[in-house]
C-alpha cells in the first residue's frame, strides 16, 4: 500500500508539467493591445504590446488580431501570417527611418503575408522612413482597408508599397480598398519614390496583381510597374476601380525600357489617373501594353497618354482623354469593344 501511495504521489507532482504547454509554442491566434506586455503569452486576455513580440509567439499561418487602439511597432515577417485590426481603433505602426513592414520568408517560398485594417505612417518630414511595406521574398502579399503614408526616404526608397521579389517563382501583389498618400520626395523623375511600385528583379519572375477599389493620391509617381534591366518573365495585371490624383510625375508608368524583354500586360478599368505634373498614363518597352477601359485620364500638366520604345496603349473607345495640356490621342491603339 505504500508503495502504491508513493507512485501516485510522484504521479501527482509530475502530472502538472505534463499539461502545461512549453514556453516555446506558439498559438495559432494572438492578440495585441495599447495596454499590452511582449513578455505575455500574446492570448486575448494577457496580449502583447507589439506585432514583434507577437509574431515570434504566433505559429506560421496564424493571425495577430489588435484589441484596441495603439502603435505597434515595424516589424520584419520571415512565415505566413495575417496582421489585422478589425475595426477596434486606429492599429497603428509609425516608423522612423526604416520600413513599417518587411516581408521576407527567404525560407519558405509559399508564404503569404495579410495585412488587413492597419494604419502604416512614415512620420512628419524628415523622418526619412524606407517604404510602408516593403516585399523581398514569398509568394503573395495581400494589402486590404489599409492607410499607407508619409514614407519619403531617399531613392530607392520613399514607396508606399515596394513589392520587388528577388526569387524566380510566380509570386503575387494583391492590393484593395486603401488609400495610400505623400509618399516619395519632392519633385519629379524615377527612382525617387511614390505610391505602389512594383518591380521585377533583374532575373525572370513572373509577377500577378490586383489593385482595386483603392485611392492613391499626392504621391511622387503613382502607380509604377518596372522591369527595366530584367530578363524575360512576365508582369501582368489589373487596375480597376482605383483613382491615381495629384501625382508630382507620372500618374501610371509601365516601363521596361530600351530592349526591355520582359511581356507586360496591364488593364486600366473604370480608374482615374488626374491631375499629375507629368503624363497621366506610359508605356515604355517593347513588350508593354496598356489596355485601357471605362477609365479617365485628364488634368495632367504635360501629356495625357505617351508611348515610347515600342510600347503600346489599347483604347477600347470607352475612355475619357482630355483635359491635359497635350491630350496625345494619336500614340492610342483603338480597339472596338468586344
């Protein structure tokens, strides 16, 4: 009998670390908080303080919900994961001198990373914040009811979003229902920043994406798609519903340049590009189209629609071209809607 006693009394002392949960696991949902500590466990009723602290406690594919409203902190994403404020206040990350968010799965090539209802601010002039949200490396990133602004930092930073992939693999930029503003520096040219650039690395990756139901304004270039120095690959894809406004350069740019090899293909449905200093809509390279449709470009201080270097711009003579100071019409593709 008191050999039976003394196994279930050992049983008993062990049987408390036999349910606790290691310290190293992570959940699948975490939650954050004005209020928070990084040294919690990240659950609903002990949150953390900040996305950094979350993440390292949040298993890849899991979502970091906020509580309530706070600033909470830039933050480098190396796995999947979702980073959302559903509507409890203002979720905010305000950065200085680097990026908000840096998504970087360099290890796992299927990672996709949502960033949903967040506010991503660079700070007042001279901050020199990098870019918003800034992709490297993954599969897909998608961008939705999000604020990006003020990240003016030096060439070649100063965007809103900067999604340039450096792997081959098909990857994929998913933008809806954001307003990003007064990004890049003063004045005009490439390379010094704007709303939304995205950019194909100088190997072959074939890149997708979608901007919708998005208002891009008072920016240094609005929406940019750049290939320029790549090799093959492939850029395709849609604009729709998305106003580009008050732009200090370009409102849209699709350039590969001379000898440019990589085949890009862009609609421009039912969106504005209004009001920019230089051409309201470019396609530079010999690869490049521009499909316009149900869209309006007018207000630009040079040219309405410019080609150059064999690019071409399809009208499907439901547009709107005028207004500008050179309205351009003849380098248009008339095309009959079908």
């Amino acid at each position: 009998m008191k050999k039976f006693a003394m196994v279930v009394g050992l049983f008993a002392l062990a049987l408390p670390s036999l349910l606790t949960t290691p310290a190293s696991a992570q959940a699948t949902r975490t939650w954050i908080s004005g209020v928070g500590d990084d040294a919690n466990p990240c659950s609903r009723t002990a949150p953390c303080k900040t996305f950094p602290g979350a993440i390292a406690k949040t298993a890849p594919g899991g979502e970091i919900d906020t509580l309530d409203p706070g600033g909470f902190g830039a933050v480098t994403v190396t796995k999947a994961i979702t980073m959302a404020d559903e509507g409890v206040g203002e979720g905010g990350i305000l950065v200085a001198g680097t990026n908000g968010i840096t998504v970087n799965c360099s290890t796992d090539p299927n990672c996709v990373v949502i960033v949903r209802g967040l506010v991503i601010d660079g700070g007042p002039i001279g901050s020199n914040s990098l870019s918003g949200i800034r992709f490297v490396a993954g599969k897909t990133l998608e961008v939705e009811h999000t604020t990006i602004r003020n990240f003016n930092g030096g060439s070649p930073n100063g965007y809103g979003i900067w999604f340039n992939p450096s792997a081959s693999q098909l990857t994929e930029l998913d933008v809806n229902d954001c307003t990003i503003t007064s990004n890049g520096q003063a004045g005009g040219g490439v390379g010094i920043g704007g709303g939304i650039e995205i950019q194909q690395s100088l190997g072959t990756p074939n890149i997708r994406f979608s901007i919708k139901n998005t208002q891009v304004y008072n920016n240094t270039n609005g929406i940019r798609i750049d290939a320029q120095g790549a090799t093959g690959g492939s850029v395709n894809g849609v604009i729709t519903n998305t106003v580009i406004d008050q732009t200090a350069n370009h409102g849209l740019a699709l350039n590969t340049g001379v000898g440019g090899t990589t085949k890009m293909n862009v609609v421009f449905d039912r969106s504005q590009s209004v009001n920019s200093t230089g051409d309201g809509a470019v396609a530079n390279g010999p690869q490049v189209t521009l499909q316009l449709t149900n869209s309006v470009i007018t207000g630009s201080s040079n040219l309405g629609v410019q080609v150059a270097n064999s690019g071409v711009i399809d009208s499907y003579k439901n547009n709107i071209i005028s207004g500008n100071n050179n309205d351009n019409l003849a380098v248009l593709t008339l095309v009959n809607p079908t």
